[in-house]
C-alpha cells in the first residue's frame, strides 16, 4: 500500500510520464471566458489542433448530437451545432482521451463510451465530470499496471465493487487519483471534486456533495446494465440507493433505465 502511494506521488511530482493537455484547450478555455467571443475566433483555436478537430466534426456528426439533415464538415458549423458552452466542455473530454490513447489492456471504449444523468447541478461541469470521473483508472492501467492487475484479479474471486477493493490494498480508489491528474492539471473545483469523491460523495464539500451524488448515481445505474465497465464489479451503492439519495422517485426509475440504454447506444460513437 505504502508502495503505491509513493510511486503514485513521485509520478504526479514529476510529471514526466504523465499525458498532458495540449495547449489549445487552455486557450479555448480563456478565449470562452469572454463573453464577446465570436464563433470564428473559437473555431480558429481549435483548428490548431488537427486531431482535435477531427475528434470535434466527428462527435458533432455522431447520433448523440446531430440535429437535422446532412453532415457539418467545418468546426464553425460544429459550434453552431453545439453550442459554445457544449463544445467547451466535449473539447475538454476529448483532449483527455487523446491524451490516454489507447492504453494496455483497459477497455477504453467501455470506459468512455457511458452516458450520464442530469440533475440540479451545473450540466456543462456534470457532462465533464460524468465522463472523467474514472481517469484514475487509466493511471492505475498505464502507470500502475502490477498492482491494477492485482486489484482487478482479487475484485473478480470477491464479487466486490473495484472501488472498495483499491481503497482496501492501494489506500485510496481511483476517484482519488483520477481527481489528484484532473487537480494538477487545473480543471475546475467542482469537476476535480466530483471526481474525487463520487465514490464518496459524504466526503465531499457541500457545494459540490449534489454533484457527486448525480455521478455516483449514473455509474450505478450503467453499472446495473450492459453500459457499465466490467472491471469495476457489482454497483455500490445500489441503483435505488443511489436515486434515493438524490430524492428522485422510485416511480420514474423504469422510464429512466429506458432512456438510459437509448442514450447509451448513441453516446459510444461521441469519443471514438
């Protein structure tokens, strides 16, 4: 345990192996910051980056976002689409999975292709968060990888969640690591906490406690379905214990499940 906690330390000190965030989603993220942006000046940072683009026109283009007939085919019309606060949010998530590539043995596409659940929260930092929120398990499979193959291996013959076996052997779950990268590389408070803690969404502060609680409630309900990612085993808390928590009805939960594998279906083409 002491092991990897020092190693997991010396990596995020150094930083030298860590993926990076190219420089271009900093500054789409100031330039959004002015309320005066034009469309055109957005579209001229990305296009910077060609593989981002690419990634862009094809999740604009996916079945999750496309509205009306034909294809877009230029990041301007992209961002018509989407709207500015959407692309500024999806620009973020697809850079991360840039970042990551395509990893050892992960199931990537599993891990990314999950859709989330709104709520009484902010929905740009809820659609960051509810695709980040399992970055810490790409740090244990690239970085990590003796001691994830252990973890996952002893998850399978317990039928435990992966979360408390980590917390058992490593120390801490990967909502703590994933959250420690997303803190180093200075994305906002409330996405890093819901990150940190949607496991744990006690233990976050109260400001962003709905926050993590709307993650934590997604990944269950994926979890309980086939959109989970298998690694992670059974969901805890349950489904019902996860809405209740949120206050939501138990009445709703059949119509929701439903929507849920419609969203799901559509949203493993948005990252590829």
């Amino acid at each position: 345990m002491t092991t990897f906690i020092e190693g997991l330390q010396r990596l995020l000190k150094t930083g030298d192996q860590l993926p990076t965030l190219p420089t271009v989603v900093f500054q789409l993220h100031a330039a959004l910051d002015d309320e005066n942006v034009t469309t055109s000046q957005v579209a001229a940072i990305i296009e910077r980056d060609v593989a981002l683009t690419a990634r862009l026109l094809r999740a604009a283009n996916s079945a999750a976002f496309a509205r009306g007939p034909g294809q877009v085919t230029t990041v301007s019309a992209a961002i018509q689409r989407l709207g500015l606060s959407q692309v500024r949010s999806l620009c973020l998530v697809l850079a991360v999975v840039q970042a990551f590539g395509r990893g050892r043995g992960l199931d990537h596409e599993a891990l990314w292709g999950r859709a989330g659940l709104q709520g009484p929260v902010n929905a740009d930092d809820l659609y960051v968060a509810g695709l980040l929120h399992d970055v810490g398990l790409l740090i244990l499979d690239q970085f990590f990888a003796a001691d994830f193959d252990a973890v996952t291996a002893g998850r399978a013959e317990l039928d435990l969640p992966l979360w408390e076996h980590e917390e058992d052997h490593l120390g801490m779950d990967h909502g703590e690591i994933g959250g420690l990268l997303l803190g180093r590389w200075g994305l906002p408070a409330p996405i890093v906490d819901a990150v940190t803690h949607h496991n744990h969404p006690q233990a976050a502060p109260a400001a962003h406690r709905n926050l993590c609680r709307v993650v934590q409630a997604a990944e269950s309900l994926c979890q309980a379905e086939p959109l989970g990612l298998g690694a992670e085993g059974p969901p805890s808390p349950s489904p019902d214990e996860a809405l209740a928590a949120l206050g939501f009805p138990q009445s709703g939960l059949p119509e929701l499940m439903a929507e849920l594998r419609e969203l799901g279906a559509a949203g493993r083409d948005v990252l590829r």
